[in-house]
C-alpha cells in the first residue's frame, strides 16, 4: 500500500464520514485498510484536518532532547 497525500486522507475520511462510517466500502474504493481509514476517522474526529498529516519520523522537540541527542 503507498503513502496517501493528507488530501487523499481527507477525502477517504469525508467519504466514509458521508457512508455513514461504511469504512470496508470506502477502503475498498481508496485503497487502504479498514483499519488504516478507521484511524484516521478517529483522528479526523478528535482533532480535525491537522491529525491527519504524516507524524511519521517526527523529530523531538529541542528541549526534550538530552544532551547526548542535541547536536548544535
């Protein structure tokens, strides 16, 4: 499976959210898990377009950084 655009999770969100959460319907029609398009509809829920975006390899904040992980 390929790595979806937030555009892309946005409109597999809105249409299942429109299918009345018909999630294995939606899936089959974008391409992703049932499980995967469950998520991000919780995501989508709990804090809208900005917990869609790819958290993926986030980095830590500089202050949470020890001092062996903080390279000037």
């Amino acid at each position: 499976m390929s790595t979806k655009t937030l555009e892309q999770r946005m409109n597999a969100v809105l249409d299942c959210l429109a299918a009345a959460k018909d999630y294995q319907r939606i899936a089959g029609r974008h391409d992703v898990s049932y499980q995967q398009l469950y998520n991000w509809v919780r995501r989508y829920e709990s804090g809208g377009i900005p917990a869609l975006t790819d958290r993926r390899g986030r980095k830590l904040r500089s202050e949470r950084l020890t001092s062996t992980q903080h390279t000037p």
